[in-house]
C-alpha cells in the first residue's frame, strides 16, 4: 500500500500513533502542535516505546516549546541536533517498524495551519526498513541531554531565520499555544540583534571602486577606497568565512582527523568512526582518553608540504572508559564549525552509550578570517 495525502495530515499521523502496538520512531526538525504531541504521550502511557529526533533550537527548546520534560518523564526517548553546521530537515515518522509517513510536514501549527504539505504513507517492507536504518544512524548522530534546555534565540538565528520564526510564533498565538506578546518580543529582538550588526557592520561595494565623500567641516572632495580582503593573493568574497589554519585530531598512530584544511570556507562538517588507540585492559586513572586539537598551516615550498605553523591543546577528555583491549571501544565523532568560527565536538561511545560535547571558539583573525 502506498498513499499520498495533501489534506488531513496531522489526523492521518494521530491514527498511526493510536494504532501503534510496540514502537515509533520520529524524526521531526520541528515539533510544536499540541494535539500530537499529546497522542505521542498516551502512546507511552500505553507503553509504546517512543524516540524522538528533532533540532536544538528555540522553536523546539524556547519558552514557547513543547513541555518535553513531560515526554521524558514518561519514558520518552529524546535525542537533539544543533543547528550549527547542518540542519536536520527530515519529517518522517516510522510505526512499529511496518508503516511510514514522511513528507514536507512538520508536526508544527504553520504546517497544519499556514501551508500546503503533501505526505507519502506506505507499509512496503523495503522502504519501512530503509527509514528504520536511517533513523538509526540519525539516532548515533544526535544527542541526548540530561536536562531538557531552555534555549535563548540567538542573534545569529533571529537575523537568518527571522521569517520562519515569526511565522510559527504567529500561528502559535493564532492557536492559543504562545502569548501575544510572543511577536513583540520577537521583533525588539531582531531590533536589537540588528542594532548590534550595524555597529560593526562593514561598508559592501564593488571590489577596487572608490567612494566619493564630502567633508561637512571642510567641504571639500576626497576618496575613501574599499580594500578587499584577500587570502592567499584573491579577494574574499564579502561576508564569507575563509579558515586560516588547517585544524584536525591527531591519533595515537601518527595519523590524523583532518576536520577542515586551511582555506575552506565555514559552515563546515565532519564525521568519523573512532576507537580506543591505547590498550584501556589494565585499568589507569580513570581510563581516561584525550581527544587534542592541532592546528597548523601548510605550505609547499619547492614542491614539497611543510607545516609552517603548528599548536595542539586539549579538545576533550573521556574518562571512566571500560576494560577493553584495544580498537574494542567504539565511538562516533562529529565535529561541526559554524559560520561564525564556533567548533562544535561531539564524541558517542557505543560501549558505555554515553555522549560527551564541548565547543571551542576559533579566533577570528587567527584561525580565520571574513571578507
């Protein structure tokens, strides 16, 4: 059975939920209707096994989001993904690992009430198992957190997203489930995060055109020339983010994870497979294994590549690690850099089923520069 469904969507997916018997998989980027999530909660107070995928941000983590503390407290699994790097964009959702629905909808109050979404329902056991290993790859991917987060929208995320936000906020209001004033606050802070961006902001013009400029005091003519910004001899193009230095995680082997080269542009991802490169069976303090951050630049002189610049710290530190002898102890590393130099390291051990996180924020200047 294969369907397609433009009208009706959020009733379709309520169905499939009351309906379920073991376990549902959802990943959704966005989650703020009511009706649905209050079908997702009776599913675990069936106990249906329920895990939830959705981004980080303040749409889903704001003061106006959905009390996910409930879910949780409930037996609901619950991972996140940041918005920084990568935006996971899936809405799908899998019943008992024997019916899909995935589409343009997003389980929020715009899609139910703003616009045109369209979704495919099948049970085709192929496509049903195909979305089962996607999920569970997601599911590595992500996070959990211990406490649900209360996330503050960041200027950043107002200037980029501002008329997605202000779009569900509305519909939110218009259904009851945000105050009035959620618009207002919305826009003084877009005033204010603008406010700050033109402090700073730099004057955009045509690469090698001057500006003429009359002095009011003197009243006489003169030329200001916009210089452009240059990396290795070409001009940046403005607003972009060029890294200066080459930035990876060196392995006990003398290999290296190479997370980004010296003249990417940002956002940029990566992930990886890891293990354990020491043997951890006869137990150190705490067996402890350090993940270190190098940075270096690389220049070919005479043919041949050397490193002209080169500093290592330490990026994270995982402790308590079981017994196991080497390459035993597995994990997923991700690491995402933002547009704004903000690292992000992302470490899942699948023995201990534990993640650990820290942000670094590289030095505009001197691991990069922006034109």
């Amino acid at each position: 059975m294969i369907e397609a469904h433009f009208e009706n969507i959020r009733n379709l997916i309520i169905d499939n939920i009351r309906a379920s018997k073991s376990e549902i998989k959802i990943a959704v980027a966005w989650f703020t209707q009511r009706q649905l999530y209050d079908a997702v909660l009776e599913a675990l107070e069936r106990d249906v096994k329920v895990s939830l995928i959705m981004m980080k941000d303040f749409i889903n983590c704001g003061i106006y989001g959905l009390p996910l503390q409930s879910f949780v407290d409930k037996g609901g699994n619950l991972h996140f993904v940041t918005n920084r790097g990568w935006t996971m964009h899936n809405k799908f959702c899998l019943f008992d690992n024997s019916m899909v629905i995935s589409g343009s909808y997003n389980w929020t109050y715009s899609a139910e009430t703003r616009n045109a979404e369209n979704v495919i329902a099948t049970d085709d056991d192929n496509v049903c198992s195909h979305f089962d290993d996607y999920f569970n790859r997601l599911w590595e991917e992500s996070f959990a957190e211990e406490t649900i987060p209360i996330v503050e929208i960041s200027s950043e995320e107002v200037i980029q997203d501002f008329s997605f936000i202000h779009d569900e906020l509305e519909a939110m209001v218009k259904n009851d489930r945000a105050p009035r004033d959620a618009i207002d606050n919305l826009k003084k802070t877009k005033d204010d995060a603008d406010a700050e961006v033109a402090k700073i902001a730099k004057p955009i013009m045509p690469l090698g055109k001057a500006r003429e400029h009359v002095s009011e005091k003197e009243n006489n003519l003169r030329q200001i020339i916009i210089e452009p910004v240059y990396f290795d001899g070409n001009p940046i193009k403005p607003g972009e983010c060029v890294l200066l230095k080459t930035i990876s995680m060196p392995f006990a082997s003398g290999r290296e994870w190479v997370f980004a080269k010296r003249g990417d542009t940002l956002p940029k991802s990566s992930n990886r497979n890891l293990c354990n490169a020491v043997d951890l069976t006869e137990k150190n303090e705490g067996n402890v294994i350090c993940c270190n951050l190098k940075k270096y630049i690389e220049e070919t002189i005479f043919d041949a590549t050397i490193e002209t610049y080169l500093n290592e710290s330490e990026l994270l530190r995982i402790e308590n690690l079981p017994c196991l002898p080497k390459n035993k102890c597995r994990f997923k590393g991700r690491v995402d850099i933002s547009k704004s130099g903000l690292l992000t390291f992302s470490v899942y051990c699948y023995t201990t089923k534990e993640r650990k996180n820290t942000e670094i924020q590289l030095i505009e200047g001197e691991d990069f520069i922006i034109g």
